[in-house]
C-alpha cells in the first residue's frame, strides 16, 4: 500500500497523541461502517421505495441533531476519522 508523501505527512501531524496505526484503524473502521450503511440505505429503498423530500429533510436534521452530541460529548482535542468526508 502507498499513501501519497503529502497525505501521511498531514495524517502524521493530526495523529500524533494516537498514533498513526490507531489513526487508520479509526479510518478504516469510519469507511466500513459508511459502506454497510449504504448497503442498507440502498436494500430499504429497494424494499420501501425512495425518501421522499419530507424524510429526507427529517433525517438530515436527526443526523444533525446526533452530531451535535456527539461533538458536545467528545473530549477538547480529540478528532473523528471523519471529520473531513
């Protein structure tokens, strides 16, 4: 595996506390989690039909709504592997 000189040396800076091996992981684990859920996303619009706009908008401000606690609860400092998708 090759990651571009420029990528790891700004992953190195913003996983320094963690590490770098626990920096990907995290990464890792953030894009596994994101595939299943498109895997599910898609299956339940295949078995329910697509959102429409109403659900949609209802999600998006549910999803808010959880990142905002998550941001509330997490430590000062700590970053999430996904912060910047």
């Amino acid at each position: 595996m090759t990651i571009p000189a420029d990528l790891l040396d700004e992953i190195r800076g913003e996983a320094a506390e963690r590490g770098l091996s626990a920096y990907v992981a995290d990464a890792l684990r953030f894009k596994r989690d994101r595939d299943r859920l498109r895997e599910l996303s898609d299956w339940l619009q295949e078995e329910h039909g697509p959102l429409s706009e109403a659900e949609r908008t209802a999600a998006f401000e549910e999803l808010e709504d959880l990142d905002a606690e998550h941001e509330r609860r997490r430590p000062a400092g700590k970053h999430d592997a996904g912060e910047a998708a």
